[in-house]
C-alpha cells in the first residue's frame, strides 16, 4: 500500500511538471539550453588540450552558438534547426573536443522542427539535415584520424547505425508531438465551437420562450379585455334604462375579469418554478371548449360548436393550440362582427385535425380585423407554424369572417 501512495505521488508530480512546462513554454525552453550550454562548457574545459585547431576562447563562442538557440526553438524551429545544423558541421570539421552535450543540442533541434515545424517545410529540412549529419560522420569515421572515432570497422559500423537511429527517434518524437498538438488544438476548435452552438441554442431557445410566453400572455388577456370591453359597452347604451342588462353585464365583466387575473397567476406561477412540473392548474383544453362558449353566448356572440368524425385522443401542445386558435377566432368576432352568430366546427381524420371558425356578422373587414387585431392573426399563425399546419383567413362570401386551420397529428411540435 505504501509503494502504491508513493507510485501515486510520483505521478502527480510528473503531471504538475508536465502541467507547468506548457504553461510556460519559453522558460522550460531558456533552461534547458542554458543547462546544455553550462554541461558543455564543462565537458569542453575537461577535454581541452594544447595543440587545438582554433583558440580556447573561440570553442567557447561556438558551442554557444550551437546550444543557445535552443531558446527560439519553438516560434523559429527550422530556422534554428537549419543554423545549428550548420555551426555543428563548423564544430565537428574543427576537432572541438566535445562531442556529447552538443549532439543533444542537433538531437533537440530535429525534435523541434518535427514537432513545431511548417509541415511544407519540415520534413524536406529534416531529412536533408540528417542526411548532412550522416554524410559527416562517415567522413569522420573513414577519413580522419581522430581519437574519438577510430576502432574497429565493426564498431564504427555500429556507431553508425547508433547516430542513425538516434536521429531516427528525436524525428519520430517530434512526428509524435506534432500530431497531439495537432489533437489537442482541433479538440479546442471543436470544443468552442460546440460551446458557440450551445449559446447560440440557448439564445434561441430563449427567444422561443419569450415568443411563447407573449402568445399566451396575449390570449389570456385579449379575450377576456375583450369581452369586458364589449360588456361595458353594452351596459353604457342601457345605463339608466334597463337596470337588469347593466347588472348582467357587470356581472359578465366582474366573472371575465376574475377569470384573467386566474389564468395570469396560472401562466406566472409556472415560469416562476424552478422545475419543470406544473402543479398550479392543467392548462385550457378542447374539453373546456364548452366553457368558452357560454363565456361567448353571454357576451352577446351565440356559438354553435359541430363535432365530424370521431373524437380521438391527441397531443396535449396540439390541444392547447386549437383551444386558443378557435379562442382567438371568436374574440375577433366577438370584438368586430357586430350583432352575429358564430359556428366553430372541428373535423377529425386519420392523422389531421381541421378547424373552421367563422361567422356571418356585417362588421369589419378582415382588412381592418387585420390592422386591430394583427397580433392575434399572427399568434394563431404562429401556433399553426409550430406544429406544421396550415392556415387561411378572410372574408366569407355570404358575409363574415372565417378562419381554417389544418393540424397534424402524428408529428411533433417543429
């Protein structure tokens, strides 16, 4: 148990490490060449002999050269590859004696361009680079007494395919970084994009929201307004004369206006739930249809309501719309038809649900209903447009106004 903790603590560390050297890539990268440099500057001054081709002071200059660019590896990789590459070359042809520290710095190098490099141009300077560095190393092994290459063919052999394989690794290495950077940064686009679809859902969902709360709000308060309205007027013309019809309608308007204030804390005490389970009352229904129309029938708009077809079982967002939709239809008539009747008829088939609201009043034109009721026509169109449906307005030609509506049953709402 004790070895598992410990296992786990140097995995922690390591991922801290690894979590540290990406946040600050430049200052892993100015330590590390700045530690090659001092470990062969060392190495240089513990080989240094008498008798070297160039001066003290110039070895020193030129391993500088070779390891200290290791700092821009990252925003300049095949430059940096290119120019130790080329400073390596100076350094082998001179016999500096330090050959360690420095082989690291073109190893390094190969590994960056790999991993950071333009990927029109990486692999062409990769490859010519490892291919210079093999060609100098068979020069140096074949042709040149060094101390620090001479032995056996066979070692020389092996050295040979040590440097080839080397090489071979810090490219692979840096392939291996490439495509996680490439990973990671088309995870992060991905990533961001989804997060822009999800606001930009959300948005929409939001105005949705706002569009389906005013069309309730709308139909709640524009029938019953209405019918208080066409009360009030009513009792106006007879204040005085006839005491019952003023009584009747104040009654009318006081049970409409009761009936608003209840349907509005109905709708407001749903969106103020934080759940989505509305406890307060169901929401209207074609089984409240009959409501309505003694509603309407009091109102002075007699209602003749004709059931074809079979009555069925449907969608609750499907009921809830025809039950406003045919609301709407008779406030309108109610509000501008004048003295009238209105019929609503409801036709069920297989897979549709046909409304017809019309009524043979002499009263406005579906033009002006349009310019004083436009808000209403396009609620009704805009529960029609929800569930896929279709929905004609106008004037009949006998007279009145008629709204036709087509609900499908067997599809969602769109």
């Amino acid at each position: 148990m004790q070895y598992k903790s410990s296992s786990i603590k140097d995995m922690n560390f390591l991922r801290q490490l690894w979590a540290a050297i990406n946040r600050h890539p430049l200052i892993t990268d100015i330590v590390l060449a700045f530690a090659l440099a001092g470990l062969a500057l060392l190495s240089l001054l513990s080989n240094w002999e008498s008798g070297q081709l160039v001066p003290y002071s110039v070895a020193v200059l030129l391993t500088l050269l070779l390891i200290l660019p290791l700092v821009l590896r990252r925003r300049f990789p095949i430059a940096v590859l290119l120019f130790i590459a080329a400073i390596e070359i100076c350094y082998r042809l001179l016999y500096i004696p330090e050959p360690r520290y420095t082989a690291y710095t073109v190893l390094f190098a190969i590994a960056s361009a790999a991993a950071f490099g333009n990927r029109r141009w990486r692999t062409w300077a990769i490859a010519a680079v490892v291919v210079i560095e093999m060609f100098l190393i068979l020069y140096l092994t074949l042709f040149t007494e060094s101390g620090w290459f001479k032995g056996t063919i066979l070692s020389q052999f092996l050295q040979l395919l040590l440097n080839m394989f080397l090489f071979g690794a810090a490219w692979w290495i840096g392939e291996v970084f490439h495509s996680r950077r490439e990973r990671e940064a088309d995870l992060e686009e991905r990533t961001e994009q989804l997060k822009l679809e999800r606001e930009e859902n959300a948005r929409r969902a939001v105005l949705e929201e706002r569009v389906r709360i005013a069309r309730e709000l709308h139909d709640v308060i524009a029938h019953h307004v209405s019918v208080m309205g066409v009360q009030a007027g009513a009792a106006r013309k007879v204040l005085g004369k006839q005491p019952d019809k003023v009584q009747e309608a104040l009654s009318i308007i006081e049970t409409s206006s009761r009936q608003a204030i209840n349907e509005l804390h109905q709708l407001l005490g749903f969106l103020r739930q934080k759940s989505q389970v509305d406890g307060i009352s169901p929401q209207p229904s074609l089984k409240q249809l009959d409501v309505l129309v003694k509603e309407m029938d009091k109102s002075g708009l007699p209602v003749e309501v004709k059931i074809i077809g079979k009555e069925r079982s449907i969608p609750e967002s499907v009921d809830l719309s025809a039950y406003r939709i045919i609301q709407e239809a008779l406030t309108n008539s109610l509000k501008h038809a004048g003295p009238a009747k209105a019929t609503v008829t409801i036709e069920y088939s297989n897979n549709m649900m046909e409304l017809d609201i019309s009524d043979d009043g002499q009263g406005k034109t579906s033009n002006n209903r349009s310019k004083s009721g436009d808000r209403g026509i396009i609620g009704m169109k805009e529960r029609v447009n929800l569930h896929g449906g279709e929905i004609e307005t106008g004037n009949a030609k006998g007279g009145g106004f008629f709204v036709k509506v087509k609900l499908p049953l067997d599809r969602g709402i769109t």
